[in-house]
C-alpha cells in the first residue's frame, strides 16, 4: 500500500524488502540467515536475505542483507553482541552486497569493526534516526531520503539506489 504497484514486497518477522520491478529482478526470494551471533539467549538474531540483478545488465547480482538488531533490557545489545553481527556480516557478505537497516550502532562502533574492510563504504541520510545505517560492499550506491515512516516513530525506511552499467 505504501509503495503502490510496480514493487515486489515480501514481509518476514522484523523485516521488508521493497525491490522496484521496473529495474530490479529478484533472482532469490528473501529467506532469513543467521544466527548473527553464537551468544547464548540471542539465536534469534537474523538478517532477511535476497538476491537481486539490474534488468538489462551484465553486471553480477547483488546480495541484499536486510538487519534487525533490536535492543531491550531482556536481550540488551551489548558492544559484543553489535560486533559478532558486524563480524558475520563482513565473513558473509559477498563482494557485491548492501548491508542496511535497524543496525541499533553509532558510526563508531560500526567503524571499530569495518575499518579492516576496505571495500565497504557507509550510505546514511543525515537526519537518519539511531542505527539506520546502510553499507555497500563492493557496489557504487548512494543513500536516498525516504521520508515513509516505518512500523515505528523510532525508525526510517533504508534506501539504497545502486549505479551499474546498463546494456540497451
């Protein structure tokens, strides 16, 4: 209903991937991965995963990791629970992926841990709300403004326009 036609939108848990059809094809339907972390009590702590290709392209798929990292006083987020999620993201990820969504980090702590990854490259808005931080690796992308609301107050849609060449 937000997107209106022309979008495939699949809904699992926590997560949602928006793909425009006009210039995306999903090559693998989004499937939840992880655990993310082998702390004990946070096994349920995953990531939606879909492939998808430019139309029209040569250019290798893109795999698209859609992140969750809620935080409570029953499950807190802890500095070491926030770096087992980067660790398996950047040992998962492949060389052509976007990373994005409620990561629940500042870029300090996201720095910590990706500095050693020289092909990542973070995509924010600058009025973002805390933790809606996209990455690519890999990938010439850039952050969009979106300005439709999510579940929550608490957060913004993730957006991710990605530039690749196209063969007519």
């Amino acid at each position: 209903r937000i997107c209106g036609p022309g979008f495939a939108v699949e809904h699992q848990s926590h997560y949602t991937s928006i793909v425009r059809q006009e210039t995306m094809e999903v090559t693998q339907q989004p499937t939840l991965w992880g655990p993310l972390t082998w702390a004990r009590g946070h096994e349920y702590r995953k990531c939606q995963y879909l492939q998808v290709r430019v139309k029209n392209s040569a250019a290798k798929p893109i795999d698209i990791f859609n992140v969750h990292s809620p935080a409570s006083r029953r499950h807190p987020l802890t500095a070491m629970i926030r770096e087992h999620i980067l660790k398996w993201l950047v040992d998962n990820t492949s060389s052509n992926a976007i990373i994005g969504g409620d990561l629940n980090i500042n870029l300090i702590s996201l720095d910590m841990v990706l500095k050693h990854t020289p092909d990542i490259k973070y995509l924010m808005e600058p009025d973002r709300k805390h933790g809606d931080i996209m990455a690519s690796r890999g990938l010439d992308a850039v952050s969009v403004a979106c300005e439709i609301n999510s579940t929550s107050g608490e957060h913004k849609m993730c957006v991710a326009m990605v530039e690749q060449e196209v063969i007519a």
